[in-house]
C-alpha cells in the first residue's frame, strides 16, 4: 500500500509541477489570441464604414527597386 502511494503522490507531483509552468504560456497564448481578434473586428468595422462594404483582404505585396550608381 506504501507503494502505491508514493507513485501516486509522485505522479500528482509530477502533473502539478507541470501545470505551474504551463499554465502562465496558455493564459499569454489565450490574450494574444483575444487581442488579435479585437484588433482584425476593429480593423473590419473601420473599414466598413469608411467605403460601406466589407474590406477585401490584401494578399499581395507593392515593392518599388531602385537601381543604385
């Protein structure tokens, strides 16, 4: 029976070590991830009312070459 309790207070150890090091990455993971939508809702809602209709994603990048002497 002692056995079986040291592998068992070891294991609950081992899973609350575990938690207090991961925990504070998920709660920053969660944030981030609240802040991103916020800011994409904001970004939609600015540009609806700026022309009336919802924005067309940008998938392409300008870039302007300049040859130097």
């Amino acid at each position: 029976m002692n056995t079986l309790m040291d592998n068992l207070v070891g294991i609950l150890t081992v899973l609350g070590i575990f938690v207090v090091v991961a925990l504070p990455s998920l709660v920053g993971l969660a944030h981030e991830r609240r802040v991103d939508r916020q800011l994409r809702e904001a970004d939609a809602d600015r540009s609806r009312s700026d022309t009336g209709r919802p924005a067309r994603p940008h998938g392409f990048v300008t870039t302007t070459v300049t040859v130097h002497s």
